[in-house]
C-alpha cells in the first residue's frame, strides 16, 4: 500500500514536466519544420541587412548563416515569434564585433524594365546613369543611416521593425531616414553641379 | 521647422499624408529630388536567396546541435555496440582457437579440456578449439604427435592426407604435407584418405606416401618414446620427409634409391644422431651444410 502511494508520488510530478517540456518544445524554434519556415521568411532580408553592411553577397549569407547557426544553438531558449528579432539583434551584434569596417559599395537589380516608349537612348543612359550615382550616394552614408534607409526602401520593413532591430527609439529611426534622405539629395546635386 | 519637415516627410514615406498636403509639396524642390530618388530606389532590389541557401545552412550547422542529433547519437550508440559485440565475438573465438607449436628439438605435452593427452613432436603444430572441445573434439594437425585418448564420444585428427576418428585410445600421426604416417599403439583407430577408410588396431599402421597410394604396416615396438620416432619398413623418402621437417633441413639424395624400406628409430632432438642412425642403417654416407644435409651411397 505504501509502496504504491510512493511511486504515485514520484510518477505525478514526472508526468507533468513532461508536458511542460512538450508544451514549449512544440512553440520554440527546436523543430526542424519551423527552423525551415523561419530561413524562408526572413532568410533573404537578414541575408541583405548584412549586404548593407559588408557590400557582398556571399559574405552576408554567411553573416546570415551565422546568425542562423546562433538561432538553433540557442533554440530552446527563442519562440518562434521571437525568432526574426533574435535573429536581427543577433546579426546586428555579429558585424557590431567585426573590427574592420570596409568601405561598401552596393550594387541592385532593377525589378522593372524601362517601357517600351520610353527608349530613348539618351533617357535610358540618364537613367542608368542616375542609379550609378545613387548607388554610389548610398554606399557613401553613414552605416546605420543606410541601414535604414535601404531596410525601408528596399525590404519594405516599417520604421519600428528598424527600431527594434537597431535597438533604438522610433524617433531615432525616423530621424535617420530622413537625414539619409537629404545626404542623398545633397550629393546627387553636388554631382550635377559638378558636371555643369 | 526641420522637425516639422522631418514629420512631412515620414509621413509622406508612410503614405499618411492628406491630399492637401501632398498638393502643397508640389513643386517644393526637396520633395521633388525625394521623389525621384524614392522612385528610382522603389524599382530595386538584390537577388533572390538561391535555393540551395538553406542546405548549405544545414551543412555549416553544428552536427552536435542538428535536429537527428537523437538518430545520430543512437546511431552512434548502435554502431558501437555492433562493434564491440563483432570484437567480443572475434576475440572469443580467437582465444577458443588454441594453437599449440613446437619448435625445432622442442617436445610438448597438452592437456585437452577432457584429459585427453598429446605429445607433440618437434616442429609440429595442433590447433582446436577449446570453448567447443566437449561437443566437438576435433584436431588439426601438421607434424608428428602422439595421442592417448580418453574414450567418449567421436574424438578426430585432421591432416592433410586425410584424417583419423578414433575408436579408442593411443596412436601416433606423423603428417607433413600430403604424406602421413598413422601408428594405432592400442585400442583402434579408424583413417579416413580419400574415399579409403581404414581400421587400425593395436600395432597396425598406415602410411600415405600421396594422394592415391598408402600401404598398410605392422609394428612390434609398441612402447611410443618421447623424443623419438620409430618408423617400420618406411620408404626413405617417407623418413627423409620427417626428418625434413622435425628439424626443419633440407634432404637432398645422389644416387640413393629413396623406396628402400627404413625400419628404425631416430631421435626427434639431435639431428645428428637422427643422420648417423639412418645413414648407418641404410648404409649412406651424408655431407651437412648448415641447413642442408645431401645423402649419398657409402
């Protein structure tokens, strides 16, 4: 009688971790089909958070990589909603330890083409031109201004995702895309000035 | 005022501005150039992840820390345990595989697990198996030994000419290469050559000289000594053979006709003595060089 009184004991407590256990093992990032959901979704915009950064392709998918490597080390301890800003912070903190700071130049596709009754051959040449020069702008802004900008324009992101990235204030953010903004502006007239 | 702007502009980016605002930014010069730059950046974008991005995540991963960490670790696990028990299995077997060698000169006797007693000759060998010994006694010999067996069960002697299964008790076996030589000293022996097989009882012998031709002997001497071996109207080749590989020489002849019958005995440890024993009995005369001893008429 007392022997089986004490093997209830132990066995409740028992039982009941285990479903503690399931219970976060099935929300956390330790299941392979979520991790794979996880690098669909933000794989490609921290792979080019770190473009912005580094100025090249293979290295910021290894920067990615990297980060992604740190999620699942760490995956007990991250649920999948926290999964993409563990993964931004993380990434941010990764190039943050990197000592040199090489200069970038960053280089897009264009997702349109130029319609057809604009082909003028000096239009596309101005064209091509201008996005030369505002390459060229971007990758001379100060690093988390570009961050933000091209975080922005380019993988769509509001200005509070950045915040949150950046692990500043909204205001900070705002403050820096327009400042990012004006810097273009002033050195696309510069450059124009300087022609004529 | 550039508070006020900053406000105008983050509101434009986020499409929050009323239609009478965005009027009054026509024509303003900063907006116009935010425009053209916000028009030019909107049609950009950079590759797409390649497919094969997130295998070769999964390659740089930490093994240790993969999702099948469990499989592996069990496969692990299972694969060593494969190994040990394969090893534990070999080394068993290895160690119930016993071998028992005499040098050259050197005589021994073994003990089988059932008493059964061997004296082994010079340069001969015996293997058995000892874990197996109680169902299966079950000899391979190369060399010359001498049995005396405790009855039970089938107890067999393999050569190469043939083997022998004994009936009761005590025989020798002289074997080297395909001839062998098998003397019953009491009870009976049964000798298996070929598809021959023969029965030998107390001071009857057999010698196989090759694949089809054996003859069988009587002897009288039927006290076995240790340290000599006793050969009864033997083919000189026969005796040459033993001696050959008792005291691992080599015999050469000139002149010798070596189906002369041998009837003696020499000794297993002194060469010499062996040489002088047969040469006198077979009235030869013989040159030693090192490991190479050549007969020849007197």
């Amino acid at each position: 009688m007392n022997r089986y009184h004490n093997a209830q004991e132990t066995a409740t407590p028992r039982e009941s971790d285990r479903e503690i256990r399931e219970m976060t093992e099935d929300r956390t990032v330790c299941n392979e089909m979520y991790y794979r959901q996880i690098y669909d979704t933000h794989g490609e915009a921290l792979r080019n958070f770190m473009y912005y950064r580094c100025g090249d392709l293979e290295k910021a998918e290894d920067l990615a990589h990297e980060a992604f490597i740190r999620l699942w080390n760490n995956c007990v301890k991250v649920l999948v909603e926290k999964a993409k800003s563990y993964l931004f912070t993380t990434a941010h903190r990764l190039f943050l330890n990197q000592v040199e700071h090489e200069k970038v130049v960053l280089q897009f596709e264009k997702t349109v083409t130029t319609q057809l009754n604009q082909q003028d051959p000096e239009f596309l040449m101005e064209e091509k031109e201008f996005k030369k020069q505002l390459e060229a702008a971007i990758s001379n802004l100060p690093e988390s201004q570009r961050e933000v900008f091209l975080l922005h324009k380019i993988d769509k992101m509001s200005f509070q995702e950045i915040a949150d990235i950046q692990e500043v204030s909204l205001s900070a953010v705002h403050k820096k895309m327009y400042k990012a903004m004006s810097k273009l502006r002033d050195s696309l007239e510069a450059l124009r000035d300087n022609k004529i | 005022m550039n508070d006020n702007r900053e406000d105008i502009f983050i509101r434009w980016l986020n499409n929050e501005l009323t239609e009478g605002e965005l009027r009054e930014l026509d024509g303003d010069a900063e907006f116009e150039a935010f425009k053209k730059i916000n028009a030019e950046v909107e049609t950009w974008k950079l590759p797409a992840l390649e497919s094969e991005s997130y295998e070769r995540l999964q390659a740089k991963k930490d093994p240790g820390h993969s999702a099948k960490w469990y499989q592996t670790t069990y496969l692990k696990i299972a694969a060593s345990l494969v190994f040990v028990a394969t090893l534990a299995i070999y080394l068993v077997n290895l160690r119930s595989t016993v071998r028992i060698e005499t040098a050259t000169g050197e005589t021994r006797v073994v003990m089988l697990p059932d008493s059964t007693k061997i004296t082994l000759a010079p340069s001969s060998f015996i293997t058995y198996n000892n874990r197996k010994w109680v169902q299966n006694r079950q000899v391979e010999l190369e060399g010359s030994a001498y049995f005396d067996v405790v009855s039970g069960g089938n107890f067999e002697v393999a050569f190469e000419a043939g083997t022998v299964n004994v009936l009761g008790t005590e025989f020798e076996i002289k074997s080297f290469g395909n001839q062998a030589m098998i003397s019953c000293y009491d009870g009976e022996v049964s000798v298996n050559h070929g598809q021959n097989t023969m029965n030998l009882v107390r001071g009857k012998g057999l010698r196989i000289d090759n694949e089809d031709s054996f003859e069988q002997f009587q002897f009288e001497n039927l006290t076995w000594q240790i340290g000599y071996s006793k050969f009864q109207s033997s083919p000189l080749a026969f005796v040459f053979s033993s001696i050959e590989s008792t005291f691992n020489v080599t015999i050469e002849t000139e002149a010798v006709d070596e189906n002369r019958k041998f009837t003696g005995t020499h000794s297993t440890t002194d060469l010499d003595e062996a040489l002088q024993v047969v040469s006198q009995v077979m009235n030869l005369k013989f040159a030693k060089d090192r490991d190479h001893i050549i007969f020849s008429p007197n």
